[in-house]
C-alpha cells in the first residue's frame, strides 16, 4: 500500500466514524449581491467532520488543537465543485444552515471550512 492510499484509507475511516452529510448552497459573494443564489453554480451533497469549541473526538476537546471557530473539514476527493467563501452548507443532523466564513488546507487531503452562523434553519 502507497502512502497515498494509507491516507485516503484513513480519512474515509475518519469520515465513517465523525462524518455527517452536509449540502452545498451555492450563493454569490459580491457587494452588489445581497447573498443571492448562484444559478450558474449546483448544490451537492458531502460528507464533512463537523466540530467547534465543545467538540470532542474520543472524548478529548477537539479545541485544545483547533480554532473554537465552527468548522468542518472536508476531504477533497468530496468537494465536487469549489466551495467559496460565503457559501452556505446545510448540516443534516441539525438542519442549521452556516455560511463559509474562509477555508484552510488541513493536511494534503482535506480542506477545513470555517463557519459562521447564518441564523437560518432548513425551514427559512
């Protein structure tokens, strides 16, 4: 086994384990856009580790190492299209809709997003 494939071997075991699906939103970013909808751009669904300041993996506070800004990290193989900054991603579980404030590499595989709340749930 490559190392290549020791590492996508062990994000999707991490995606399996903390994993959750999210869906991209795609909105347009400009001053003059107000957060509209991108229509040249489709939504897609993924699976992304979700964490924030009271997350914990295995029982240890996952913010002791990262930001205690919410993010989700997000292998690449995943990302179907490019997730931009201001973006919204819909979580699942929770239905809560968070915009993407930026994004960071997070190894060489991942791409951690970091979220601001948008104060909108899946029925507004």
């Amino acid at each position: 086994m490559s190392w290549q494939e020791g590492v996508a071997q062990s994000d999707a075991e991490l995606d399996n384990h903390f994993g959750e699906q999210f869906e991209l939103i795609p909105r347009l970013a400009g001053k003059n856009s107000k957060g509209t909808s991108d229509p040249d751009r489709r939504s897609f669904c993924f699976i992304g580790i979700y964490y924030d300041d009271a997350s914990t993996i295995d029982g240890a506070a996952t913010h002791d190492r990262r930001s205690t800004q919410p993010a989700v990290s997000v292998q690449n193989t995943c990302i179907e299209d490019p997730i931009k900054h201001k973006d919204w991603l819909k979580q699942f579980c929770t239905g809560k809709i968070w915009e993407v404030a930026y994004s960071a590499e997070d190894g060489k595989t991942r791409t951690e997003f970091y979220l601001v709340e948008t104060g909108r749930d899946a029925r507004t």
